[in-house]
C-alpha cells in the first residue's frame, strides 16, 4: 500500500543523509588498500527498512472498501458502519509507509539512534560515512545498504548483531555487490575490478538496442568504438 504523498504534509526537513557513489568508491578503494594489513569487505542491507519506523506525528488517509482484501475486512470484522456514505475508511497511520514525505529521515534517525547504543556514530562532514567509536570498522550507508569495511570477524558480526537486535537483515559476506556496482575483490595480490555490467545496455538509447554479435563481445561490451558506426 502507497500512500498518496502529495496530499499529506510533512513536519520536519525530510532529506536523509546518504552516502554518494564517490565516497563510496573511495571506501572501497581504502579497503583493498589495507588489504595487507588484513581488510576486508561485505554488505548488508535491511528489509523493510521503511516499513519499520515510528510516526512521531501520525497521518491520516482514507481508502475505498473496494480496495480493502476480504481477508482483512473479516480480521478486524469490519462492517458497512465502518464506512461512511462513499464507502470510505479513515485511518490513522502510526508506522512508516510507501509514499510518506517523511518516511525516509524517519528511518535514517531512528537508525542513528540504536546504533549509538553500540557505539556506531556518522562522520561529521561526510554524509553516509560511519565508524565505530572504538573499534577499525566503518561502512557506508545509501538508504538501508551497508558497505562495511572490517579487519576482522568479530567486528563485524557486532555490526549485525546491533542491525539484527532491531531489523531483519540480509548479509552478503564476500561484498562483491554495492552501490550498483559489481565488485570483484583480490585480496591477496591488492587489487580489485570495478564494472557496472548492466549499465551499457540499459542507458544505450532504443536506436542501439538491436545490435550484432560483432559489435558487443562476449562480456557485453562494445567493439573498437563500434557504436559510432551504427
């Protein structure tokens, strides 16, 4: 369900800080850069990250019955009283929706606010960036994605552990996806490859959508600039 943001009002300046894909690539390239010293890499990313947050001021909406499923109408054994003479239902939304203005800052704070409890704090000039204030491990936050820099296990499952103590998380430990970015990671001899290798063919325009087999190599790209021929 999709809330209908631009008839509802929000209370507060709704921009969330969130990491950009410079800095983000710049946290990359630190952690292959102390490779040697042990670094590593992984993400994580929270489900339903807006879905989990509390209004501080509640909205309201109305919906039509006709789009309320039997099931729910039989749950709260809502009847013809509950409408009024449109068949409308008003209802008051007290947790983080699809469409709010301020759903995203809301999440983002509360966010803060429990990972202060386990010493997890921003950085105070670059937007997205966070540390632990004892421990060597930062990551990157765009949204509800972490990119997590780590030297070793222990510090890292902290991480999830304050993440899994308020969310369901998901955990990709080998960090070879981020910021739509595909990551593949050698450690051992301290260097990484860095591609977008769906981003060609979406942003080509429809003019180049039907090319050969001679303009585009096996890994889908493009052929002694042979775009420029079509």
């Amino acid at each position: 369900m999709t809330v209908g943001r631009h008839r509802l009002d929000a209370y507060q300046d709704v921009q969330s800080p969130a990491v950009g894909i410079l800095d983000g690539i710049k946290h990359i390239n630190s952690t292959i850069s102390d490779a040697h010293k042990g670094s590593r890499y992984c993400t994580a990313d929270i489900k339903d990250f807006f879905l989990c947050s509390m209004m501080q001021i509640y909205q309201y909406m109305c919906i039509h019955c006709s789009y309320i499923p039997t099931e729910v109408l039989f749950e709260y054994n809502l009847t013809p009283d509950n409408f009024d003479s449109k068949d409308y239902g008003y209802l008051e939304i007290r947790k983080g929706m699809y469409g709010l203005k301020d759903t995203a800052i809301l999440a983002y704070e509360q966010l803060r606010n429990h990972l202060e409890l386990y010493c997890y704090v921003p950085f105070k000039h670059t937007p997205g960036m966070w540390r632990h204030t004892t421990d060597p491990i930062t990551f990157t936050l765009a949204v509800d994605d972490f990119g997590i820099k780590y030297f070793n296990k222990v510090d890292a499952n902290h991480l999830f552990s304050a993440l899994h103590a308020k969310y369901s998380i998901t955990i990709e430990r080998s960090g070879v996806s981020n910021l739509g970015l595909t990551i593949n990671w050698n450690y051992n001899n301290g260097y990484l490859d860095i591609s977008m290798p769906d981003f060609v063919p979406k942003a080509s325009p429809a003019s180049y959508s039907t090319t050969c087999s001679t303009c585009m190599d096996n890994f889908g790209h493009w052929k002694n600039n042979s775009i420029l021929n079509h």
